[in-house]
C-alpha cells in the first residue's frame, strides 16, 4: 500500500478520549502521513458543535460588539482537550490570540468558524508529535468564492512536497484578497480530498462515527446493512438525494485522480467500511441495488398539451418561466403531450407558486396546468441495474403490493437510478419495502 491523507471528522474530535482514538488509528499504520480535522463537534445528543458557537461568537460580536461570553464555551471545550491529554502547550495564549482577532475588525463568519479546526488541528498536531500546515497557506479561492484548483494544487506540492507527518486544519483556504473562507458546512471532507489529490495519496480515507454508507436512511431502517463498494457516480446520485455521510462534492476533486475513498469509523476501526471507487471499476457483479435515498417535501407542476411533442421550443419555455424566479429544476419527466416540473416546494414561498403557474398558462398556453405537492422522492440507485431486466419490475410490483400509489416516475438515462414520487406520508413505507424486496429475501 501507499501514501493515505486521513480526514477526521466532528465526532472524533470531540474530546481526549477521542482524540486518543485518532492517535491510535494513525500511529497504527506510517502511511498515515497527512492528517485534516474538523473542529470538535457534539460530545452527546444534547451538546453544541464547536462550530455552531463560533458562528454565534461572530453574532454576538456584532450585535454586542465582543464575543466574550460564548467564546468561554469554546475556551473551556479546548483547555479541557489540552489538559485531559496532559499536553505541554500553551492553548491559553492561542485561545487569547483567537477571541481578539474575532473581536476584531479582520473578523467575519467565516473566520469566526474557520478556527474550531484551527484550534483542533495545532493541539491535534501537538499530541501526535507531527508538523501543523496552516489550510490557509494550501488552499486558495477566487474572487467569486470558488476553488482555485490549480494554485491550490500547486501550492499544496510546493508547501508539502518535502514534509512528513502533518496535520492541516479541514474546511478553510484564503481567498484573492487574502481574508479566511470556508466550504460549506461539512467541508473539511473537501479539504481531505484535496489535500490526498495534492500529495498523491493513495487512499484518501474519511473517518467518521459509522461504519460506512448504510444502503438506506438508518434512521427508518435501523438494521441498515453496509455498503461495501459503490462507484462515484452511485455516490453522487445517494447524496444528491440526501444520503450524508460524506459532503457531496468532496469526490470532485478525486475524479482526476481516480483515487478511492475508504469511509471508516473511528469507533469501530476493525470494520472494514464502504469504499468508494472511480466509475468503471464496478462494485460487486451480483449486486442490483447500491442503495436507496430519497427526501420529502418537492412539487410537481405537471403540464398537459396536445402535439406538445410538435411545438418547437415548448420545453425551453416552461423552463424559462422556472428560471426567471431564479429556481432549480430537480427533475423533468416527460411524456408525449405531458411534463412535469419537479421543484423543491422550499424554493416556493410567498406566492411564487401562483405567479409561475400564471406564467406558464400565458407562455406556453397548455390545455391543463396542476400543481401536486407534499411529494417525497426516492432514488433506488444501483449501477448493477443497467445490465439486467426487471428490476423497476420489482419496484413497482413491491409498492403495488404494498398499496403505495406512484406519482411520477424518472429513470435517468445511465440507467443507474430510478426515482419515483410518492406521497410524503408514504416515503417510510416506500423505502422499507424497496429495501425488504431487494435486500431482505
Ligand atoms: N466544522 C465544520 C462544520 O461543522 C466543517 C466540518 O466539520 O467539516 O460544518
């Protein structure tokens, strides 16, 4: 084996005792070289993650003009790690040095919330005995907040070429200007895969509280199994669909590479975990379904006209009307005289529903508009599924046993998803007997 860039998230980093778990994993095997961390998130059910209450410092800040009070939160979460590991490190003057520059006119959210993995990563750093690599002298945004691959890419070669044992701080970089931005939430799951991209690790592995991808939502099916392999474009469309355990754009950066991603759980390291594989690599040949996701809560603007099929521009007409009240279109079914737009309802607050409806009727002049809401989506996602017959066959005919009425019906045209719209009062029941017929007989 070779080179690993180990990413380790909220959980792991949430007190002494976890952060001794992490060292245990890493000293396990040398090829654990580059290490990026999250800050500290819940200890338990009822606790705030350390990030959530540096975005209230920031709050506090403006509205009181000193973070004080909150920060002592965040003090104590830090000296009490340092302690607990018996470090000799002087996290008071760190901790100081921090609650002045949020005070401080430098400050804005995303520096506020960019040094819970600061902080984590020195005194992580400090207890491993490796090198901190500040995330901000790696990786660079442009001036409209996007990655700058390149100059990261080059800046992480120049930066880490000759180093050995490190760890960086995860979702953080720099901007053009020179000022702290972040990812989005969960995004030092992206700075581990550029960080593995930049080295040209072999394995880029995500250390989380699970023991992997579970085929569907444990939170309606507790005895989830595991998924053992599934290829980047399965990953792409569960997450896309609300699967969450990994940040749905940390494989972007991997593509390239065609390097895998081994999801591992820092409680249970002797699970093996999902690893998660370039397209074309395949995952096990007898396996039909990867995995099922799904998410509540989308409308369905279903449009009727006859000889639609004939009308030149008809589609790119509707789609106009969507776009001009700047909202995402999820999925277009469409049948000869028929489409559906489907939306997220989210995006349809304060009458906006009614004005695209009304525009739609002007520009297009359907025969019938009607609008369903209350939809639930599911995608039963499976790149085994392009090879064989039947198996919307059993999908139907698993709901249709079940009394579970399909609104809507996609298959993409990589053959590896299907998605069908349900009522949401019936999207536990639809992912409990998708998943008994493909994963329980
Ligand atoms: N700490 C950040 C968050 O809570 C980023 C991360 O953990 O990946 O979203």
């Amino acid at each position: 084996m070779g080179l690993k860039v180990c990413k380790f998230g909220g959980t792991s980093m949430a007190n002494a005792e976890n952060f001794g778990k992490v060292k245990d994993i890493i000293l396990s095997n040398p090829e654990r070289k580059f290490v990026v961390v999250s800050a500290p998130g819940k200890r338990d059910k009822t606790d705030i993650k350390i990030t959530d209450m540096l975005y209230k410092c920031y709050d506090d800040v403006v509205k009181k003009g000193s973070c004080h009070d909150t920060f002592k939160l965040i003090r104590d979460r830090f000296t009490g790690i340092v302690k607990d590991l018996n470090l000799d490190m002087d996290i008071e003057a760190v901790l100081d040095e921090t609650e002045k520059a949020i005070d401080s006119e430098v400050s804005s959210p995303d520096f506020a919330a960019s040094r819970g993995e600061y902080l984590s990563a020195r005194i992580m750093a400090n207890y491993l005995g490796f090198e901190f690599v500040d995330a901000a002298e790696l990786i660079r945004f442009d001036s409209r907040g996007n990655l700058n691959a390149i100059y990261t890419d080059d800046k992480i070669k120049a930066k880490l070429e000759d180093k050995e044992y490190v760890v960086i701080p995860g979702f953080y970089g720099k901007n053009s200007a020179g000022k702290i931005k972040t990812f989005s939430r969960g995004g030092s799951d992206i700075t581990g895969s550029i960080i593995a991209k930049g080295v040209g690790a072999e394995l880029y592995e995500n250390w989380t509280d699970v023991s992997g991808f579970s085929v569907c939502d444990p939170r309606i099916i507790p005895d989830a199994k595991i998924i053992d392999s599934l290829t980047y474009t399965e990953l792409r469309e569960l997450s896309y669909m609300g699967a969450s355990v990994l940040h749905a754009e940390a494989i972007f950066p991997l593509i390239s590479t065609k390097m895998p991603i081994n999801i591992r759980n820092t409680f249970r390291p002797q699970d093996k975990g999902t690893m998660i594989v370039p397209t074309g690599c395949g995952t096990s040949a007898d396996k039909v379904i990867t995995g099922i996701a799904g998410k509540k809560n989308f409308s369905v603007i279903y449009i009727e006209k006859s000889l639609m099929n004939n009308e030149v521009g008809f589609v790119r007409k509707v789609l106009s009307v969507i776009e001009h009240h700047g909202i995402c279109v999820e999925h277009l079914p469409s049948g000869i005289d028929t489409l559906s737009v489907v939306v997220s309802s989210e995006e349809l607050k304060d009458g906006v529903l009614t004005d695209i409806v009304n525009e739609i009727r002007e520009t297009v002049a359907p025969d019938y508009v009607h609008v369903l809401e209350n939809v639930a989506l599911i995608a039963t996602v499976g790149h085994g599924m392009a090879r064989r017959s039947g198996t919307a066959a059993r999908i139907f005919k698993a709901l249709a046993d079940a009394n579970i009425n399909i609104k809507l019906i996609d298959q993409g045209s990589s053959e590896q998803n299907i998605i069908i719209g349900v009522a949401n009062t019936d999207y536990e029941k639809c992912i409990d007997c998708i998943y008994t017929e493909f994963f329980r007989k």
